[in-house]
C-alpha cells in the first residue's frame, strides 16, 4: 500500500462533495497540500448506462495522484458491470464505496447510507469491488450507523469483505450534517480494526485536524465542507500553519488557480460556474465584500471576471 497511499504519516485528503469538488477544486487542493483526491460520488447505474456526465466526472487532474473514484450502488451485479468499466480507465488508484451519504434519493435507491441497514449486502458489494477491480486499492466511506450508532459493527465488515482503509464520517444517518460528531466513536473503530482509519466530520480548521488526530488515532482526516471556500486548509495541514497566519496574497494565487482551472476544464461557462465559489471565498476579510458579489454576478466574461478577482483579493484590499 505504501507505493500509492503512506500511513506513516497523517494523511490529508478531500472528501467528495457533489457539486463543488470537481476537477478544477481538486487539483487546486492537491497543488497545495493534499495526500488524495477523490471524485464526486458517481451512480453505478449512470456508469453502467453509459452516461457521459458520469465518465466526465470521473477525469481527473494529471496532478491527481494518487486518485481514488467513489461510486454508489445497491446491486452487486451493476457495482460489478461499474468496475469494470472504471477497470479500462487509466490513472484511477483506488475504488471507494459510498455508504454514507445521507440524501433521500440516493437512500431510497438503497444506496449511500441505506447499506448500513444491510451490513452483510454492503459486504458482499465491498468484496465484489475488491475482487472485481484491478486497481491498486478499495476503500469505504461510512457513517456510525443509519439510526443507531454501530460504528464497531459497521468498521469490521468493511475491514472482513476486504478494504484496504476505512474512511468514518463521525454521525448516524438520522444525524445529517448537523449534529454533534462522534469522535470517540472514531477513535474506538481505530481501535478495532487493523486497517488504516480516516476520520471526517467537523474538521474546519488546522488547530481541529490535528486535535482530532491526536483525539481518534487516526491514520489521517478528510475534509469536505471545510474546504470549501477555504482550499489553504491543505497547505496549512501540510505546513502547520494556524488559521490566523495565512498570507492574503497566497489566498489570492490560490483561488485565481481555482478560477483558471474552472475556465480550462468547462470552458467559458466556467466562469459562471465560478460565481458560487467566489461568494464563500469573499464571505469575510474584504472591502466591499458586498458589492464585488453583486457585480460578479452580473459578469459572463472570464477575462473581466478574472481582472475582477485579482482586485479584490489583492493583499491591499484585506480588512
């Protein structure tokens, strides 16, 4: 394992969130400080029917290595058809179950988290991955239980049907994003299992990762909506850097490398794409916050857009 992935050391990595880590986010995120990317979750289904949506989000950045595909399924016989189409795409390092997410479309499918409801299912679709694929490495993403908290329960199937990590989001289904996460539930999967441990929820700063490091045991952390809006997370985690420390004018090469990737991966349309991303990223710490956002919505051109942002992320124009 230690070619693609080394756990000798904390790792840091960028969960997938839908809609907002594509290509462009993660190799800005990996350019500055993190250990593995991985892709938007991606139906199985959609795969198997071909979709060209799907297959354009499973491309990744020639930064991205390595580089993990997160698919979600509910049926062994269309996760299998899933990997073997992923089987002849090159660069991709490792295939990760979904069985964490929480929306009610995906569950209702049976997927995401609804397979913490069928350990022995999610099990048999683990090993069906793992003995399917002929990528490097196999992972999960959980959640502590769909009602209940199981995290023991749920940690040793994954670890029995044959992953090479685990990767624990600290609620229940029923828990959503909004209540209180349980690291010491991580902290007692650690315990259980042998394979390597990457906890996720709530981790938003620096001074929390290595907190939850520290707290868990850990073999790294993942981070999603921390991120967003906040990409110098990484470079922070890599070079122990406290939140109140970060160089403006490294905020500003960070987010115009954003922006340039969002324009070379969709084209034009990227720069209105764009717009979401540079409303968190002014959110605090500028003048005139406010009115930047409003012109920025009105702007279609990414060469005004990109003058734009140069300006108002200057070093000069921070509170």
């Amino acid at each position: 394992m230690k070619a693609i992935l080394d756990f000798s050391k904390p790792l840091y990595v960028l969960a997938p969130l839908a809609g907002l880590t594509d290509l462009p986010f993660r190799s800005v995120v990996k350019k500055f400080g993190a250990d593995l990317t991985v892709s938007e979750m991606i139906s199985s289904n959609a795969l198997v029917h071909n979709s060209q949506k799907s297959l354009k989000m499973v491309e990744k950045s020639p930064l991205e290595v390595p580089y993990s595909v997160q698919i979600a399924g509910a049926e062994e016989a269309i996760v299998k058809r899933a990997v073997e189409i992923l089987n002849g795409i090159d660069g991709i390092d490792i295939i990760d179950l979904n069985c964490g997410c929480p929306v009610p479309k995906i569950v209702s499918h049976g997927s995401g988290s609804s397979l913490l409801l069928d350990l022995e299912k999610m099990g048999r679709i683990i090993r069906t991955i793992k003995e399917t694929s002929n990528k490097p490495l196999t992972s999960a993403k959980v959640r502590i239980g769909f009602q209940e908290k199981r995290p023991v329960e749920i940690a040793r199937t994954v670890e029995d049907a044959g992953a090479d990590f685990i990767a624990v989001h600290g609620r229940t289904r029923a828990g959503k994003f909004k209540s209180e996460v349980d690291y010491d539930a991580i902290r007692r999967i650690k315990e259980s299992v042998k394979i390597p441990v990457i906890a996720n929820g709530d981790i938003t700063s620096y001074e929390k990762a290595q907190w939850v490091l520290e707290f868990t045991g850990a073999d790294g952390v993942m981070i999603g909506r921390g991120a967003i809006g906040k990409p110098w997370i990484f470079y922070q985690l890599k070079h122990g850097v406290p939140d109140d420390a970060i160089d403006p004018k490294l905020k500003q090469k960070i987010i115009l490398e954003h922006f340039d990737q969002m324009i070379a991966f969709y084209g034009e349309y990227g720069a209105v794409l764009f717009r979401k991303h540079l409303h968190t990223y002014s959110k605090a710490g500028y003048k005139g916050a406010s009115e930047f956002r409003n012109r920025i919505n009105r702007i279609g051109s990414p060469e005004e857009m990109r003058e734009l942002i140069e300006t108002f992320f200057d070093p000069s124009n921070v509170l």
